[in-house]
C-alpha cells in the first residue's frame, strides 16, 4: 500500500523519475484469462480522450454494460456509437452529469442505483485553466470544485451503491471505483494553516499547472482517509495516474493558452505516452493493482508512493483540515448519507 512507501516518496517526487518513467516504464500485463461478461461500468468524461479509450479496452475485455457519463449528451452519443459500431454485443449508454452542479452530480448518481449491476467506476473528468474562474452554483474555484469537491461528492453517494450492488450479486471480486489523479501531485508545494478551502479558494497568485497538482494532492488526501472508512473485501478505492499522455486535450482547450499549457504541449509531444498505453493504467488499476491498491496511488501500473507532503506531521495536519471542511461542506450541500461516523461533529 502506498502508506508503506515512504523510502520511495523523494525519488518519485524527481525529474529524473518522471523522465525515467515516461521514457522507459512500459505497460504491464493483465492476469490471463480476464472476462468481464456480464458486468457493468461507469466512466465519467468518458466521451473521448483517456475515458473514451478506457472504455474501449474494458469492452475489449467482454463488458457487457458501459455507461459513459458526461455533461454534453451529443458528445457522449457521438462516443457511445462508435463504440457500439465496434462491440455490437455490448449495450453503452449515455449519462449526463454536470460536476459543477451537485443538483446534476445527485441525479447521476440516483440513476446508478437503478442499474442492475455496479462493478467498476472510473472518475476520470477533470479541468485544467489558466486563470482562475469562479464555478457558479457554489462560488468556488472553478479546478477546486471539478477536481476535487465534485469528485469526492460523487464518491460519497456512489460508494454505498456499489458495496450494495456488489452484495446482492455475490460477485468473485470486491467492486473498484478509481479516481484519476495525477503524479504531478508530487509538485504541489501547497500549504494551508487555518481553511484549506479559503486558501484553495483565494490564492496569492494563480499558476495553472501547479493548481492543477494541488486538487490532484487534495484528492489523494481525502481518498486515503477515506479508504480507512470502508473494508476492502467490500470495497476497493483507488487513484489511478495515467502519467503524461498525448491525446488528452488537456493542454489543449481554448480556455487554457497560458504559458504553463503551451509548455505542457511541448512536452506532450517529446515525452508523452500513446493514449491506449494511459488509459491501461486504469484498467490496471481496476482489474489487476488488487486490494493492497485501497487508499493507495496506482501509476506506471504499481502501487506508488503517495506525495512526501503526506507522510508529514504538517501533510497530516492538512488532511485532517480537508477531512472536515469536506465533510462538513458536502453533508450540507445535498443528501449525503454518511455511511461512518465521523470523530467530529458536522454542525
């Protein structure tokens, strides 16, 4: 697990790491013999890029059901059949979900419940911009509340969802939902002495990139805290990175020109890997890391470190902050029905 792996933390935190990983890691191979006949996945952001590809190779490997969530219903169509073209046996259907509205996020995640089976989810949506915006609904930073808050709210209601499904259809494996984060998390120089949120929220000075890595930090954060609410022979809750991967669009939305992006580019094109070899990184993550991959950072298809920051008794004072903040914010915000009892009070 990746609280073990502590030794390791610097030295995944390096240049020369990212370079070797980048440049020399290759894919590792699923168990033999895998068949997801008969089972159901959900992807958000999973109309293109690393989702769209994931998707493919689940069904590749005979998944019967593919629900691909998104926030455009022409775009997921326009995915969805494609992907039918190419697996005509397979039924994918298309989902929306808006993470800058909890509203959207609820009924999402309601209509989750009616589905037959619920054995794998990837939460892969996610932003990057290059100056910082407001989301509307909730009025904080636009990257903070995609990234990190929505996601983590989506995990709050779906995690239930799938511990129930997972018992009642007596499944040989425990469900998976895998966050994506990133390994730029191990950048993230991010401090917070009193609100992680208030500091998130209204930073000194905004870098597009370094901002990026802090919701990706904070999303480690909270998982690893999280997994200590839940039994893995029930559960499996993971991070899973792809590592830097061409095709993505991330670097490449008209929203974000700035200089980090256009550096982000040129690496994109020396160091990037093929989008199909990113994506396996989540399907590793989902059908091969196991349970010692609970709480833990999957990425270059092992289970990695988490960011030294975290090992720390100021890395631990932060979590704890963010805990709460989340807790507290979350539960007041829509029908989240803790399913643990917090060691504080949320009023």
């Amino acid at each position: 697990m990746s609280s073990d792996l502590q030794s390791s933390a610097n030295w995944e935190s390096s240049t020369l790491c990212t370079l070797y990983k980048q440049l020399w890691v290759g894919a590792k191979p699923l168990p033999d013999n895998i068949s997801l006949a008969g089972q159901t996945a959900v992807i958000t952001g999973g109309n293109a890029g690393l989702g769209f590809e994931a998707g493919r190779q689940l069904l590749q490997l005979g998944l019967s059901n593919l629900v691909i969530a998104v926030r455009s219903r022409s775009k997921g169509e326009d995915a969805a059949s494609k992907l039918r073209e190419e697996f005509p046996l397979s039924t994918i259907t298309v989902s929306i979900v808006d993470l800058t509205d909890y509203d959207s996020i609820t009924n999402f995640c309601r209509e989750c419940e009616k589905l037959e089976r619920l054995d794998y989810v990837i939460l892969n949506a996610g932003l990057m911009a290059s100056e910082l915006r407001r989301a509307e609904r909730t009025g904080h930073e636009l990257v903070f509340q995609t990234n990190y808050l929505s996601t983590v709210f989506m995990v709050l209601l779906l995690v239930p969802t799938l511990i129930s499904k997972g018992k009642t259809n007596k499944s040989d494996h425990p469900p998976v939902l895998s966050i994506v984060g990133s390994d730029t998390m191990y950048s993230s120089t991010f401090t917070a002495s009193t609100s992680v949120f208030d500091t998130i929220d209204n930073p000194p000075s905004y870098e597009e990139i370094p901002h990026y890595a802090t919701t990706k930090l904070l999303v480690m954060m909270f998982i690893s805290r999280l997994a200590k609410e839940v039994d893995f022979e029930n559960i499996i809750i993971n991070v899973s990175n792809p590592g830097l991967t061409n095709g993505t669009g991330l670097f490449h939305k008209k929203e974000d020109q700035g200089l980090a992006s256009r550096v982000g580019s040129m690496l994109l094109r020396g160091l990037g890997r093929p989008i199909h070899v990113g994506a396996s990184n989540y399907i590793y993550a989902l059908l091969a890391a196991g349970r010692e991959s609970h709480g833990s950072f999957v990425s270059d298809w092992s289970i990695k470190p988490y960011a030294p920051v975290m090992y720390t008794s100021d890395g631990q004072k932060i979590s704890d902050m963010l805990w709460e903040e989340t807790l507290r914010e979350l539960t007041a915000s829509g029908p989240v029905s803790l399913w643990f009892k917090p060691s504080f009070s949320l009023m």
